[in-house]
C-alpha cells in the first residue's frame, strides 16, 4: 500500500510555520524573475570565465585521475576507451615490457609465445565490445585472468 502525506500534511509543508502563509507565492516567483532577468546579465560576463576555468580543471582532473587508475600517460588515454579499455592498456603495458625483453636477446621463445597471446586477448577484447552484456563480462573475466597468469610469468622471467 502506497501511504502519501494527507492533504492537510501538504499544505504545512508549502507554508511557513510562523505565520502559515505559503513560502512560494506567484508574486514572489515573478520578483525573482525579474530580479534575475536585471542582475543575469551584468553578473553572467563575470562568472562565466570563473565557470569555464573551473569545468576545464575538473575535466583536467578527471583525466589525470583516470589515466592514473589505467597506468598510461595522460596523452595515451585516447587509446584506451569503451568497456575494454583498462584490459587494453594492460595489454599495451605487457606488450611494452616484452619488447624491452626482446630487445635485450632475453627468452626468445617466451616473447614470441606471449606476443602471440597478446594479440589474441587483444582481438578478444575487441570482439566483446559488441557482445551483450553478461558475454562480454565473461570475455573480460577470462582475458583478465589471462593476463594475471601472463604477468606471473613475465615477473617469473624477470626473477622478481
């Protein structure tokens, strides 16, 4: 059963408690209209570039705060976007070290084996993001599972 408030329980909500007038009467409502329409626009040439700056600083900050949660530059986070984005800055991490270990001559074999899979997960992401829902989810799972025990490995490899 839906209780809602009584008539009379309304009526002493709108209304003041002092003097039982209502707080909100047209005619206030048509004096703050007019004040607002004779202040807004002297005090809007003022304001706006305060409102601007502070909307491009938060925006600044988000950006910051969301590049850090991936772990790649700031400049690099229009790479990582949509529902795959952290697992793809992952990838690109991994496939960053591997190519550091592949430079320096180091395990081959283990580079080529884990750049293989890499492409794999990456393609596999890619596929999910058109997949519904609670697919998709499941594509995620597996590939971040993937890329813990590929990590493992690499760390292993690295004797840390």
């Amino acid at each position: 059963m839906l209780l809602l408030p009584s008539a009379s329980r309304l009526r002493s909500m709108a209304t003041t408690k002092r003097t039982g007038k209502p707080r909100i009467t047209p005619r206030n409502a048509k004096n703050a209209v007019a004040v607002a329409k004779v202040i807004g626009p002297a005090i809007a040439p003022v304001l706006l570039p305060f409102a601007a700056k502070a909307a491009a600083t938060l925006r600044n900050l988000k950006d910051n705060r969301r590049a850090h949660k991936l772990g790649v530059p700031v400049g690099d986070l229009s790479k990582f976007t949509g529902r795959g984005g952290a697992l793809h800055a992952r990838i690109a991490g991994l496939a960053e070290v591997l190519d550091e270990l592949g430079e320096r001559g180091k395990d081959a074999a283990f580079v080529e084996e884990t750049a293989n899979t890499l492409a794999q997960l990456t393609s596999a992401v890619r596929a999910a993001e058109r997949m519904p829902t609670a697919r998709r989810k499941t594509v995620h799972r597996a590939v971040s599972t993937e890329l813990d025990q590929l990590e493992q490995r690499l760390l292993h490899k690295l004797g840390i």
